[in-house]
C-alpha cells in the first residue's frame, strides 16, 4: 500500500490526495443494531435474516457497518463456546467507534438493543430508525 496515499504507481492510483480509496467520500461507520435472540429458532433467524438484509442495504449505500447478526459464523466454526457477554463486549467497543446506528423493528423488546442505543445516546452518536433517515442524514 501506498504509505504516502498520493496515488503514485505502486498503488494504482487508487488512493486519493485526501487519504480515501478511490478519491470518494469517506464512508461512514454505521451499527446495526436490533433484537437478535428470541422464544425460539424461527425467531431468531428471523431477527438474524433482518441485520443481514440491512447489512447488505448498507452495503449498497458503499457504508462501512458492523454486524452482530454475523456472530453466528463464529458459534458454527469455533470450537469453543464463547459466553454471550463476550460477544456483547465486542459489538459495544464497535459501538463506541461508530459514527452512527440503525435499529431495526422489534428493538422496545430486545435487553440488548435498549442498552445500545442507552449507550450511543450517551456517546452521541445519531440514531436512526428507518433507512430513510439514515439516507438523509448521510447525504447532507
């Protein structure tokens, strides 16, 4: 990589002057946040089918965001049984890091997305409930 990001040969020019792949606007980090447990397994691949759909609708909007709705990969190829405090430690140190979070539907229910959003209020960090806002807010 090019350390000095001024789109010399040895990158390709992919690097814009201002420090950004491809000379664009720096995508934002966003977090996805939303019920993921529940009663039973219909549910819960219900609630992960959910993070993955906006996962990709983020995706298609060129934004960087952190899914927790992932966290299911690892449980499948690990050979270990990490505790679920584990995995909320992580998705909260994402947390602090993003510049902004979309709730999915469902979230008055769910434990975990009301002590999220408790804690992007307190980091202030803009919450948005639909992906019109969301839209919105990164296109002014």
């Amino acid at each position: 990589m090019c350390r000095q990001r001024n789109g010399c040969d040895d990158c390709l020019g992919i690097w814009g002057g201002n420090g950004n792949i491809f000379n664009e606007q720096a995508m934002k980090r966003i977090f996805i946040a939303g019920p993921y447990s529940g009663p039973d397994i219909i549910t819960i691949l219900g609630n992960i089918r959910r993070g993955l759909e906006m996962a990709v609708a983020l995706m298609e909007l060129e934004q960087a965001y952190f899914c927790p709705f992932l966290d299911y990969q690892l449980a499948l190829v690990s050979d270990k049984d990490f505790p679920v405090e584990l995995y909320q430690k992580i998705s909260l140190a994402w947390l602090e890091v993003s510049e902004a979070m979309i709730v999915l539907p469902g979230w008055l229910d769910s434990r975990g997305t009301l002590e999220e959003i408790k804690r992007a209020k307190k980091l202030e960090i803009p919450i948005f409930y639909s992906l019109e806002r969301l839209l919105d807010w990164l296109t002014r």
